[in-house]
C-alpha cells in the first residue's frame, strides 16, 4: 500500500520501440516481486507482452490474489 492504496503494475510496449528490442516481459520474479511488495494486479499490453512460464505465473498470481489483466494496446498515435 502506498498512502492507504494499493498498488497496480502495469506493463507495456513503448509506443514507436521495436518490439524486437524493447519487448515488455512478466514472469515469476514479476509476481515475486509483487507478493513483496503488496502490489494487488498486474495489468499486460495483449499480444506484446512475453510472459515466462505462464501457467506457474498464473497459478502463483491466483494463490497470491494477484488479478492479472491483458488490454489490447492502445497506438498511441489515434
């Protein structure tokens, strides 16, 4: 919590970044580090984030109420 809050990590592709360079990513240790920190959702750009082992992320993320979202990116040039 910050200030009585929770906290939210949201992860997604720079708007004009080569995803082949610049690839948003979330694994384990993403939601490690949110168990840590009482980060209660992760929210990823669909389609450009890479997440490494999915299942065991997802199976951790629910034991943790850890909600995890995918939004469809946005250009940023509309």
């Amino acid at each position: 919590l910050v200030n009585g809050k929770p906290l939210r990590l949201v992860k997604s592709s720079k708007g004009r970044a080569h995803l082949l360079f610049d690839v948003p990513v979330a694994g384990l240790a993403t939601i490690d580090a949110m168990i840590e920190t009482n980060t209660t959702a992760l929210v990823v750009d669909a389609g450009r984030t890479l997440l490494l082992d999915k299942d065991e992320m997802i199976l951790r993320a629910n034991q943790a109420g850890i909600t995890i979202a995918a939004y469809p990116h946005l250009d940023q040039d509309a």
